[in-house]
C-alpha cells in the first residue's frame, strides 16, 4: 500500500474511529438478535466480514430453508460500519424471521472502486451458491450457531440423503443505506451495453422477485459530495445548512481516494444513471427519501425518469419531510421526538414491504 499524504491520513484516522468500538456494544446500542461475526473467501483472495443476526425463533429447531436480507452501511465509501446498522438488521432479523447478513466491504483511501461491489457480489453469491467455499463456510457457521454439529438430512426421499440447506436462496432481499443504497441497487441491475458488459450475480441465479430497500441512497456519483445542489423547494435556512463546507473536509479530501473523477461515469459507480431496462425483472423497490438532503435532487431526478420510463409499478417512494439525510442510523438519544416517529414509521414500512415477499 502507497504511503497515504498526512492531509488524507489524519481523515482516514478520524473515520475510522468507530472501528475501534468492540462488538458487544451492540448490547447496549440494541436489540436481539445479536450479531456475530465471520469472514468469507473472496475473488480476491482477501476475507469479507459479515455480521450474521439470527432470529431468536430458530434457535434451537429447523423448520425449513430461512431467507437470507443482506444490508449495506453508507459512509460514502470511505467511512461507516456494519454497527451502526445494527438496530435495523435486528429489527428485520426478529421481526420478519430472516436471517440478516451486514456486509463490512472495503473502502477508500485503502480500497479503490470497484472493491466494494466486488465485495457485495461476493456475499450474495455465497448466499446463491451452496457448494461455493464462501456459500459452504456461512451455512457450516449458521449451522453450528444453530446448534447443530453437521447439517440434518432432508427428509425429502427424493433429496437422496442430500443435507438440507438452511438458507432459502430464492426469497433474498437486499438494503442500503446511502451509499449502501448505491451497493443495493448494483446488484438489482445486470448491464449488457456495447461499453460495459457487466451482469449481476442476481440474473444469473435468482428467479424470483428481489425486493430491495434504499434508503437516501447514493445515484449519481459524477458530483461530489461538496458539489451537490439541494431541492429548490427546500427554505434558504435549510439550504445554507446544507451547503455549508465542513470543516473537516472529509468529502472533499476522502471522496476521490476510492474513486477517481474518470470512474465517476462508469454505470456501476453511478448506477442511478443506468437504463432502467438493466433493472433485473422482479425488482421491487421501496426508497425512502429525506428532504434534507444533497442527494434529495438526483433521487427525484431518478423518480422523474422511472416514471417517465413506464416503471413506477417497481418502485415505492416513501418522501420524509423535514428529515436530515442519514437520520435512521443514528441513536434514538440524538434525535427529537418527530425524528424517531419518523425513524419508527419508515422501518416499519420496511417490514411490511418485506413481508410481501
């Protein structure tokens, strides 16, 4: 690795704080299920940690394959953890019976783009293919969570004696938050066009519906984060708010160090900017959006453009008036009383779109 410029390293640093912060924390920030974690074999020969949530009600008996939710943390891929995603993936996890997988995928000034794509297809490939080492490492690990020292032969006479699977490949669903969001809706979309032959380990594999939440999520990657425009809608207070440089520069300097300004156009760094006919067929989108907001803009403009293209059916849109972009995600203690209803409503909304599926 290239010795980073002191201006960039004393950023890295600071973001990467939280890493320091132990996984039993998760017992203070939440709620059972809790978390645990494992490191899957990837393309690149490096191991991807995922924090694993198992509904309570599995422990102890098998009933059958459980649908696997994978999420995706924001930070703009240069900063955030699977802990702050902890509330949500229980929530999902106890409430909806799914098992929940946290993806901790690489980041910049370390990692350049396309890392962290690589890194989410590689996880849903794990949970796609049971024979695959990654596929075959997570279902030994949930497996054993399970209580359970080999996995139960099927009972299925025509199975062969064949172990049965614990994860249900054909009922998966995806979130992301911010540019979790933009990981998201990389995996909902298989691109095939004369510059980029690009598909998604989802249309290959998968045959059912795939229902994927984005939160604020992240579209258009060909302005920085510094450069982006609020809603004209928006009142000047809150527009100065938003545009007011932070005085730490963590945008303006972090930003660039996982992708380059010639990457900015590639598709699968602004996916929001993909034909939407590259959108895999049974893609089901709830997205839930926040008026303060800088990427509030390219999220309508997004809006606008499946509308126009006959595709608003795949698309749910949740407006969150007066909400601040990321304010899901942060500790209910930080937040007014109108931001945790809100908080509560929108996962809530979440729940009932998952269960559709």
């Amino acid at each position: 690795m290239a010795i980073l410029p002191f201006k960039i390293l004393w950023r890295f640093c600071f973001v990467r704080l939280d890493r320091a912060v132990p996984l039993k924390v998760t017992r203070l920030t939440s709620v059972p299920p809790y978390p645990y974690v494992l490191k899957l074999p990837s393309r690149d020969k490096h191991k991807i940690a995922i924090h694993i949530y198992i509904p309570t009600r599995l422990r102890g008996h098998y009933e059958g394959a459980v649908p696997v939710h994978v999420d995706f943390h924001g930070g703009g891929f240069f900063m955030g953890s699977c802990l702050e995603q902890a509330p949500f993936c229980a929530m999902i996890a106890e409430k909806l019976g799914r098992i929940v997988i946290s993806v901790d995928y690489r980041m910049g000034p370390i990692h350049k783009f396309p890392a962290a794509i690589h890194d989410a297809e590689d996880v849903v490939r794990a949970v796609l293919e049971p024979s695959s080492p990654a596929g075959t490492k997570l279902r030994q690990s949930i497996w054993k969570k399970l209580g359970y020292a080999t996995p139960p032969k099927s009972s299925n006479p025509q199975d062969d004696g064949m172990t049965t699977d614990i994860l249900d490949p054909e009922r998966l669903s995806l979130s992301g938050f911010s540019s979790g969001g933009n990981l998201a809706l990389n995996l909902a979309i298989s691109i095939n066009t004369d510059d980029v032959n690009w598909p998604s380990p989802l249309s290959k594999y998968h045959s059912q519906s795939i229902p994927t939440l984005l939160f604020f999520p992240s579209f258009d990657q060909t302005i920085l984060p510094h450069e982006r425009k609020p809603l004209d809608s928006l009142d000047p207070e809150k527009q100065a708010q938003l545009m007011k440089p932070s005085r730490l520069g963590l945008s303006r300097y972090l930003s660039e160090t996982y992708l380059s300004p010639e990457q900015r156009q590639h598709p699968r760094a602004s996916p929001g900017k993909a034909s939407l006919s590259a959108l895999i067929p049974g893609t089901m989108i709830l997205l839930v959006l926040c008026e303060i907001d800088s990427l509030a803009r390219q999220s309508e403009e997004w809006v606008d453009k499946v509308k126009k293209e006959g595709k608003a059916q795949m698309v749910q849109v949740e407006k969150c008036d007066g909400m601040r972009h990321g304010w899901t995600q942060f500790p209910d203690f930080v937040l007014s009383s109108t931001e945790k209803q809100e908080k509560a409503r929108v996962f809530q909304q979440a729940v009932t779109f998952l269960e559709k599926f």
